[in-house]
DNA sequence: ATGACTCGCTAATGCGCATTATCACCAGGA
DNA sequence: TCCTGGTGATAATGCGCATTAGCGAGTCAT
C-alpha cells in the first residue's frame, strides 16, 4: 500500500532509521500513515520467532491465583507485578494451562510447556519443586522467583524476605524486655522461607544469650517455661494466645506471642499481634525489576527485602515473679 | 540423535502417526526416548506461528485487575475465567502493557496492541468503548464481552446478567407485597447494565399496575411518597437505610430497600439487603466457553445468565396505615 | 570521465515448527 | 521383467517478521 518492501515497513516500524540503515522522511512518514490507517500491528509471534523481544512476562504459580484459599496468598504479589509490568509496557502471561492432571498442582515444564513464549518468568510459590528450578537454570529461561531459593545446580535469581534479619529483632526485642526463655513453633524447614525464619531465631538467642527453645507444634509451649513464644504461623499464633487465655494466662503479660509472617491457613483475628510485616507487594515489583535486568544482561541478582516490624500488643516486658 | 528428520520428530511429537502418515513402532519410541532424555519441548512460538493457535486467551480489562480498588469488582470474574482456561489447556494473557499514558485508563488498539498474539480475548469492565468494540468487530478479532453491549456496527459476542428480569421480580415481590408507589434511584444509563436494570423496572411497574417513580439521586426520596426504592448502586442503599433512620424511618416496616447489585462503591455493611446475586464467577467461566465457540466456528453468541435472588431482610409488606 | 562515496532502499535469509508432496524400498502378481 | 501397491520416511515449503549484505542512483573530487 505504501508501495515499499516488507523491510522498510519493518525498519520503520522498529524506529531503526537511524545510523546504518537510512528511511527518507518522506517514505517514512508514507508508511506512518499507512500503518495508522490499517491499524496494522506486527505478528507479535513472528517478531518473537525472529528474535526479538515480545514485551511478555510469564507468571508461574502452583495453584490457581484467583480463587479465595489463594487469592490471600497471591494477591500482594500480584499487585506488585502487575503495577510495574505496565510501566514496563509489558504483558502478563499467567500459566493457567500448566495443569495436566485433575487434582494434581500444576508443573512447570510440560510437553506443551509455554513458558519459552515469554521474554522472561517470575514464579511464585511457596515452595518450589527443585527439578524445576534446576532446569529453568540449565535451559537458561530468563526467571526470578519471589521468594528466596536454595541453589539448584546453581544460584537461583530471587528477591525474597530478610526473615533471618526480621526474626532475629524479633528475639531480640524480646530479650532486652527480660525474656530468658524463648520458644518458636514452626516446622522450621521445607520451605527456604521457614529455614530463614528458624535461622534468624537460632541467631537471635545466640547474640542474646537467651535460651531457645524448638517446638514442631504449641504442644509442649506450656511446660516448657518459655515467657516468649515465636510461631511462624499466624493461625498457630491465635492457637495459642486462645490456648493461654483458657489456661488463664494473660497475653502478652504473662506470655507474649510474637507471629511471624506467613499466613497459609486463612483465618479471622482482632489480635494485634506482633511481628513483622512482609513486603510482598514491594517484592512484586522487584521480582519484574530484576527480571527485567536479567532479560537485559543476564546474571542471577539475589536479594532481600527488609520486613517492617509490626509494634503490635502481643509483646510485653517478662515478669519479674518467678512462674 | 534418534537419527531422524526434523518432521519424523515433528510427527511423533504431535501423535499424527495415524492414517495418512505412517511411523513405524521401532522409530516412534526411539524418538519418544531421546525426548524424555533431553527433554526436549517444541518452542511454542514456532509453533503458533505454524499453526495459528496458541491456547492463549486474552484478557482486557480497562483498569489494572489486581490493586484493592478494582479487585473486588474484578476478582469473581477472574475466578470463572482462570477455571475455565485451566480446564480448556489455556494461558491467560493479560494486558498490562496497554496503558499509553499515566493517569489514563488502558486503550485495546494502540500502534503495540498484542490482542492478536491470543487466539481470542475477554473484554472486561464497567463500561467500554463504543469505538474499540467496532473495531474489534470489524477487524475480526475473536472475543466475548462478559457484561451486556449495545450493537456497534454489528451485535457484540456477550454474556451477561439477566438484569431486567431479575429486577422486574424485585418489583413484582414488593408490588405483590402491597407496594404501590415504588421508587428507582439511580443514572438508569450510562452503561448498558444500568440501562437494564431501569428497563426491567419500567416493566415491572407495567407489568404490576404500581407507580414508578425515578429519582437520579436519593435526594427527593422522602418527599415522593414511595414505600419501597430500588437503587442501583449498594452504597446508596446504605445511604438510604441510614437516612431513613435519622428520619426516624423504620426499615423494612416503613420503607423497604431493594438493592440491585451494582458495587462500584466499596462499603461495608451488614446489613442484609433483599436484591438479586449477580453470577461473576459463573459469567467468567460460561465468557471463556463462548470464546472456545466463537473461535471454532465463529459468530456472535449472545447469553444472559439469570440472576439469584436474595431474600434478605429490607423488604416487608406495605403498612396499611396511610402515611 | 572515472573512481570514491553517500543515500535510500530492497532481495535474500533464517528463526523452529507443521504440513504436503514425494521418494526409496520391498513384496507380490502378471 | 515390469508394474502395482503399500510402507516408512524425508525434502521442501511457508508462517511473518528482523536482519544483513548489497544494489542503483546521485554527488563530488580528481
């Protein structure tokens, strides 16, 4: 229409008229005017397959984003993502196909894999299989996850939480409130996330000279003389604060409950706990900040986001009277 | 490495070794071995651009999906259209990148529109563009609207809720209830949901005989003489209820509030409105079967899906006593 | 007039796949 | 021997773009 090859269309289109290659002003502004009159938009497909970027982020998460159990979870994250990826000009992709069998949680690469149409992955999770990680990073698909990760055949990219640095305030706190006695409930591994949180504890009461005290679950908190409890979960938290009342333990007077962040099982709650808040819709943001750099210049960037302390009311000076 | 062509793997990636074309046993497992080996994926780019298909499906919406302020109106949605692609083997595209400038709303066509790297698309929102769905239609892009859409050039692929029904039961109940003079607050245009929603009250005044009386805003509500209002939006119901409070106005015994629906506003509440359910979730997943049908064998698929109604507790018989 | 150079554009190629037409081979029948 | 038919594979092509080498025309200096 324009009367000029499917290259000049191109160049043009790609503003490459510059330097070595040369459009006329006059043909350019032709094809300018052609292009707005169709509304013809490049395949973005084929700009793909001809390497080039495609200006689309894939999201990757294990279960569904949207329905209530995850929502809670994801939600923050998301918003995050989704606010920088449209300064990035950049689509999002989420993954909604990747589960291959009912009941099953979804799997990263499958025969009908798709993540290699975006530019770049971010994934989210709270845990992340191992294998996946491994082969993301040996099939060299540009990703971050959010959420520190172990290495897997090598660094993984993330931006996570600095639970150790959150965690250890914590008992630190605690302790210059006279706390002698500290415990934390929580599994403690599996997840990268809960590993952080027991390692900042250990740390804690090590810098403190506290003594800590591991519990699997709030079974044994009440004979085992701590003033202080640590839980990762917040519904363990409430547990236990319900738990204290009935055995006609003030909270925090007599017991303080500190929580520590994650919040798998939704549950409802007027305590004010204290703790630590977790940035995640900053680590949203970053997580596409990030992958935007190893899009652009490879790498494997880690890092890790400061949690705000949250005052709250469950903490409080140790009593002085022994128990 | 299985020493074969590029199109026997090909062949025996997709399963097309039947009938026409023929693979013998012996070479399709070699094949198979070396892709579990390798663990070889076809570069779903590649392949779109061969085929034309791509089980992605778009997803527009006018504001971005996840921040507070447009989540909750959004969320349900979502929630339908992620379930459904998941059972379709579809990804789900998002487009974040169609803001242009800061502070506007998302456009569809700009000069880097990638509507069409998906099959098809999921138009979402309170209200859209007269002049994009034209030129959605014109330019044959497959998509389904989840809400109502007038006509423009042409009937638009839709599904939406059965608004003039629903409302003109709410009317029948009250009128059935005694009510005579029943009252419509709100634009009653603007979008084409709000121009239901007055429809099915002009119907269902006719229908009962009663007195219908339209008010744009709460405002002259007191002075009309009407013992039941219907307002679009929950917010002015609040407002209503608490207004006739002051009054002195006991609610539902001397004035019944029905609310339609509408959630622009978010406010809380717990008061039990008597209204309708609109079905978010059940139109997502039945906007993504629409879209699978249209992007089969095409057309222009109209659906409205009937509302629940919610019994709730601001409707009671008229008062005998004359006010 | 001839070479050197610039300007503006295009032909040709490749990306990795799906698809189609075709080919080499062998067996069996005329 | 020649033909037919079936079997199992492949060479070639195109999808729509980005990229690169190179071409024709004009300009300028020698």
């Amino acid at each position: 229409m324009a009367g000029v090859s499917q290259t000049t269309v191109s160049l043009v289109l790609n503003g490459r008229a510059d330097g070595e290659v040369r459009i006329s002003l006059e043909t350019r502004d032709r094809v300018l005017q052609v292009i707005r009159e169709t509304g013809y938009v490049a395949d973005p497909v084929a700009r793909r397959l001809a390497d080039r970027r495609n200006r689309i982020l894939g999201v990757f998460t294990y279960e569904a984003v949207f329905p209530a159990e995850s929502a809670d979870f994801y939600h923050p994250f998301l918003v995050g993502i989704e606010e920088c990826a449209e300064e990035a000009g950049c689509d999002l992709l989420l993954f909604t196909s990747a589960k291959v069998v009912e009941g099953e949680r979804r799997r990263i690469f499958s025969s009908e894999s798709r993540i290699r149409l975006a530019d770049g992955c971010v994934l989210l999770g709270r845990t992340v299989d191992r294998g996946d990680l491994a082969r993301l990073l040996s099939e060299n698909v540009p990703f971050v996850s959010v959420g520190r990760r172990d290495d897997a055949g090598g660094p993984v990219p993330y931006v996570g939480a600095d639970y150790p640095r959150a965690v250890r305030a914590l008992v630190e706190r605690a302790a210059a409130l006279g706390h002698r006695r500290i415990a934390y409930v929580g599994a403690g591994l599996g997840a990268e996330s809960l590993a952080d949180r027991l390692r900042g504890f250990t740390e804690g009461v090590a810098a403190t000279g506290a003594e800590g005290v591991r519990l699997p679950s709030a079974d044994g908190l009440f004979d085992s003389g701590a003033t202080a409890v640590l839980t990762e979960e917040l519904a363990d938290g409430v547990a236990i604060v319900q738990a204290a009342r009935e055995r006609g333990l003030a909270v925090p007077d007599e017991l303080s409950v500190l929580v520590l962040g994650a919040n798998t099982t939704p549950v409802h709650t007027d305590i004010d706990f204290t703790g630590f808040h977790i940035p995640r819709r900053e680590m949203g943001r970053r997580a596409v900040e990030l992958l935007t750099q190893v899009l652009e210049s490879g790498g494997a960037p880690r890092e890790l986001l400061p949690c705000e302390l949250i005052e709250g009311s469950t903490l409080a000076p140790v009593q002085n009277e022994e128990r």
